[in-house]
C-alpha cells in the first residue's frame, strides 16, 4: 500500500508527450505505429518509453499500460493558466500596431500568472485557458483591436479597438490594455469558480474568487474564502499568488473589522514569511510582505518595496498605487499621494475601477478641505456599499464640517443600522491612516458623532 501510494505522485512528473505516448501504449500500438501516428522516429519513441518506465517504476509495456489505465481513470490536475495570443501579418504595414502588440505581451509576461503561447490562428492549442487576439482593424491604419476569449468555447469576454497616435502613448496603452485582459480573466474565473467549485487548476479559480469578494468586502464570503485558501497552501502550484490572495482577505478583514488587528497582523505574518523563504523573488511575495509592514506601522518600508512593485508594471502595480497613495499621505507626502492616485486614474479604465479606489479619493479631498468632493465621492462608494465604515464616517465629518446637521445625523444612524455595536476602538483604524498632523482636524470633523459615545 505504501509503494503505491509513493508512485501516485510520480506520475504527474510525464510530460505532455509522455502521456500522448502512454496512451497509445495503453491502446495496444506497437513502437512502429506510435511512430506513424506522431510522426516522430523509432528512436524517439525508446527514449520516450525509457523515462516513462523509470518515472512510473515500471519494467515493460504490460505494466506501463496498467498505470495508464489508473492514470486515465484519475486525470492530473491542471496546473497552469494558459494563455494564447494570436498575432497575423497585418502588423507589416502598421509599425506601431506591432510595437504596441510586443509592449502588451512583454506586459502580461510580467504578471507571472499566465503560461504565454505564441501561436498563429490556425494553431491554436485545444487545451488553453485563454485566448487573446491581437489584429490590425481593416479600417484602421494605426490601431490594434484586441479580444479576449474563454479557450474551452471560445466566447468572448471582452474586446477593444484601440487607436495609437503616436509611438510615446505605447507604454501607457499596453499597461491599460494588459490590465483590461487580467481583470477580465479574474472575473470570468470568479463566475467559473462560482458555477464549478472543482475547476482547474483550482489555485486560479479559487483565488480569483476570493479575490474579487474581498474587493467588494463581502463579510458573507470571509471564513469560506479564507479556509479556501488555506487548503489551497497545500498545494505547492503557485502558492505565492494563493498567498497574495489570502493577503486580500485579511487586508479587507482589517479596514473592515472583521477581525481583530492583532489577531490579522499574525495571520498575515505567518504566510508572508513563508512566502518570502519559498519564492523573494516573486511579485506577490513581496507584496504579501510589504503588507505586512504597512500592518505593522512600518511605512517607510512598505513604501520601499511598493515603490519596487511600480517598476513590474503587473497587476500588483495597480493596487500599489492605491496603497502609496494611502502611504505617503501618513508620512505627510501629500503631493506624492496625489500623483499616486493621478496615475492610477491614467493607467485603469474607470469601467474596471474597483469600488474602494473611492476609499483614497475620497481620502486626498479630506485632506485638502474639499469636504464637498469628498463626500461627493463617498456617496458613490455608499451607493454600492452601505456598509462601508470609511464612507460613512467620511460623510459624518464633511456633512458636520458644511453645518449640515440632519444629514450628518441620517449617516450617523446609517452607520449604527449596519454597525450596531460599533465602539470607538472601531475608529481606530479610520484615525491611524490620517498623518499625526491631521489627527486634530479628523477630531474636529467628527466632534458632533464623538459626542455620541462622551454622553453614553
């Protein structure tokens, strides 16, 4: 029982070809007929058999087609998201269509995410994840049309025609349009997690979904997501991004009270320097670990290594900025801050703007006084999320701050609805993000709502 228990795992080490050659063991071909059926030598084949007999530590084709029989009855698990991007001939006659085709695929390669496979459109690999499309419009001379699709039907998820003047915008256009197909994919990838909680590779889906909740801070999914993960760590399939994702959930944990900070800082702790010991290397190790310095007060270090973060230009990039943004204002680099948010503003499209980019806003409009944009802004965020502590408590101040009093009473009873044993030990967070010079005035904001906890 043992010994069979110990080759289970080595049977997932065959490559693809091995399989394709086992198989055809498995069905009775002699070693001429595989050469026929796959066109390689006989040599070939020997050299083939040879590595799948010692991987499977077996002796001879009858045993070979035995553990073919197993193999096929408990299919491995698919591991990687792959991604095919199709390119033609058209880009000939539109050099910056082609430049900006390269500056996209150099862009995704970056998110060390997907398995990127170049390939044309009539080879097409029937097993990938994702196909992307990268063509000339017919009636476009300098712009590229992009289109993305779910490789097992080939549905499109999303797609774009995008004009290109000259050749400074290509940067900056292939950071939007890499952003766009990643932000696509998460989401499809959340509704195939959501409809088939057993897809593979399931580190993509699972991830994917908790990804996207926690964005939305939906508390309903909290302990799922996070046990998920959990599970997930088991698994050695890229553990950094299981990992980053799990960050998210604590990092939502914490803004949200869900759970305690220094109950979070521990958790966050244990994996981040787990993550670094096993892949320093990786994105989103560092990512994991520079949120973990954010957690633990230590700015300037977080601030480090989110800076490094900007120059990967990958998804991480993007939620960097936010969290610079959030940064530099505590250390009292305001027009930093600014630039930070201005950036992010360039870089992603609004339609893909994730809700609590409002949360930072909304934030620098505090800061600066502009109390009407800034509950402007936090009316947004509460149209989709009344829940959401930091704009409601944004609405508290600005509305007290203008003497407008029965709507700063209306948040006031709002927030106490959907938080009804919130504390002033709540607040903490919401102060600890203000720089140590704007703590008076946070206070004085909210001196009305304070009142409220002085009587009781």
């Amino acid at each position: 029982m043992w010994a069979r228990w110990q080759k289970h795992p080595k049977k997932t080490e065959l490559t693809d070809r091995q399989r394709e050659i086992l198989n055809l063991v498995r069905k009775g071909l002699t070693n001429a007929e595989i050469c026929y059926v796959l066109n390689i030598s006989a040599n070939t084949v020997k050299v083939h058999l040879a590595n799948i007999y010692r991987i499977l530590e077996v002796t001879n084709r009858t045993e070979a087609a035995t553990a073919a029989t197993e193999m096929a009855d408990t299919p491995p698990e698919k591991k990687d998201v792959t991604l095919a991007i199709t390119y033609s001939d058209s880009y000939r006659n539109s050099p910056l269509a082609h430049d900006l085709s390269h500056s996209v695929i150099a862009a995704l390669r970056s998110f060390e995410v997907f398995q990127i496979q170049l390939c044309t459109e009539d080879s097409i690999p029937s097993n990938v994840t994702y196909q992307v499309s990268l063509t000339t419009p017919q009636d476009e001379s300098q712009g590229l049309f992009v289109s993305l699709h779910l490789g097992s039907n080939n549905s499109l998820l999303w797609s774009c025609v995008q004009k290109i003047e000259s050749s400074d915008q290509i940067p900056l256009l292939s950071d939007q349009i890499a952003i766009q197909i990643y932000r696509n994919a998460i989401l499809s990838a959340t509704e195939v997690y959501t409809n088939n909680p057993n897809a593979t590779p399931k580190w993509w889906y699972a991830s994917s979904h908790t990804i996207v909740r926690m964005e939305n801070r939906n508390k309903e999914y909290l302990e799922k997501s996070e046990a998920t993960q959990q599970s997930l760590l088991e698994n050695p399939n890229h553990r950094d991004f299981v990992v980053c994702a799990l960050a998210c959930v604590y990092y939502a944990s914490l803004t949200e009270h869900w759970i305690g900070s220094e109950e979070c800082a521990i958790k966050l702790g244990k994996i981040a320097c787990q993550t670094m010991q096993e892949n320093p290397s990786s994105i989103y190790s560092q990512y994991t670990s520079a949120l973990y310095n954010m957690f633990l007060g230590k700015c300037n270090v977080a601030i480090a290594t989110f800076e490094d973060l900007l120059q990967t230009k990958s998804p991480i990039s993007i939620v960097c900025r936010r969290l610079l943004a959030q940064l530099y204002a505590i250390v009292g680099r305001t027009e930093e801050s600014r630039i930070q948010l201005e950036e992010y503003d360039q870089r992603v499209p609004k339609n893909i703007h994730q809700p609590f980019q409002y949360v930072a806003d909304a934030y620098l409009a505090f800061i600066k006084r502009d109390y009407d944009r800034c509950a402007t802004i936090s009316e947004q965020l509460l149209m989709f999320h009344p829940e959401a502590i930091f704009g409601r408590l944004f609405m508290i101040a600005c509305s007290y701050r203008v003497g407008k009093m029965d709507e700063h009473q209306t948040h006031v009873d709002a927030l106490f609805e959907h938080h009804p044993g919130f504390t002033l030990k709540d607040m903490s967070p919401f102060l600890d993000v203000f720089p140590p010079t704007e703590k008076d005035h946070v206070l004085d904001c909210l001196t009305a709502f304070l009142d409220i906890f002085r009587q009781e």
